[in-house]
C-alpha cells in the first residue's frame, strides 16, 4: 500500500469554531443540527457532536470525525455543504476555523473537548499514559514467558514484540476507555 493510500485510510477528526451572531443562535444551532443529519448521508461519516458556547458571545464548535482524508474532502465539495453553508451566513460571523486533531492530541483530548480548554500539563498526561502502558507491559512481559519459555527468541526480538503489542492495545483499546474516566483529572471543569 502506497504511503498516500496509507494516509488516506486513516480516520480524521476536525473540529469547527464559529460564532453565531447576536440573537441567531438558535436558528444558527438549527442549521448546524441540519448540516449534521446532511453528513449521515454522506460516504465515511462517523458522528459529530455540537459543543455549545462556554458563555453567550463564544464560539460553537462543532467535532466531525469521518473515516479518512477522501471521505471529509468528499464532504467539503459537496453541493450539501455548499447549500447549507450559504443559509448559515446570515447568521454567522465570517467562515469557521478549521483545527485537525492527530492520534495523540485525541488520546489525550478527544473531539468533545473544547479547542479553547488548556492542555493537559505534560505530568498528568504522563501519569496517564502510565496507567495504560504499566499493566500491559506487565501482562505482556509475564505472557512472553509461555510465548518464549526456552528463551530462544531474541531479547531485542521479544522486546520489539512486546511494544508492538502494547502500542496496539494501548491506542486501540486501552487509551481511549483510560482517557474518557481521566478526563476530569486530565482537563478539570471551571467553576462557573
């Protein structure tokens, strides 16, 4: 598979600041929900989620995630989103700004985190990360002793197998779960 067949096939969050103006949130809201029923139909849609303002004047953004690179481009060419871009303009200030998430901000944030929340502070981040990574590599490690138990796998071949299989639970299965019960320890709400 070539390297852009590769990238291609590779799910893609983007996540949409607007503002609405003054008095037309909620025909403004109302569009949007209309734009998100619309990607339904659309090839690699995976779901949305509409992240209301923090405070009346602040920006929605609105978390897209579609199955590749293809499939979101597909959408911002369609004659869907055209249409209803140009019924959201009378009620929007200017276009919206465009943030892509990579794996590793998602592991951490997710789409349903406001782009305008503070990261979290790289120990937090760490101590998570920990949690996950700590009990797979002592399963892994305690396993490797009935995969290899004459020892005649290579330690750097075993090791290689090991972090590959720690890297794919973590990402796929661990990282996910581990970071929506952290979120709170991770990304703390403000009191209002």
């Amino acid at each position: 598979m070539s390297q852009a067949a590769a990238s291609d096939s590779t799910a893609v969050t983007r996540i949409a600041r607007r503002r609405a103006l003054p008095g037309h949130e909620d025909a403004y809201e109302d569009l949007v929900r209309e734009m998100l029923q619309m990607m339904r139909h659309h090839h690699g849609f995976e779901g949305a989620e509409i992240i209301p303002p923090e405070s009346p004047g602040c920006a929605y953004q609105i978390a897209v995630n579609f199955a590749s690179e293809a499939d979101l481009a597909a959408w911002d060419s369609s004659s869907d989103r055209k249409r209803i871009f140009e019924r959201m303009r009378p009620h929007a200030e200017g276009e919206p700004e465009h943030r892509r998430l990579n794996a590793l901000e998602e592991w951490f944030q997710g789409p349903s985190i406001p782009a305008n929340a503070p990261k979290p502070p790289r120990w937090k981040t760490a101590v998570v990360t920990w949690m996950g990574i700590w009990p797979l590599a002592s399963l892994f490690i305690f396993l490797a002793k009935f995969w290899n138990p004459d020892g005649q796998v290579p330690f750097l071949v075993m090791t290689a197998i090991n972090v590959a299989l720690i890297v794919l639970v973590m990402t796929y299965l661990v990282a996910p779960v581990l970071t929506k019960l952290m979120k709170p320890f991770l990304v703390p709400q403000r009191r209002h």
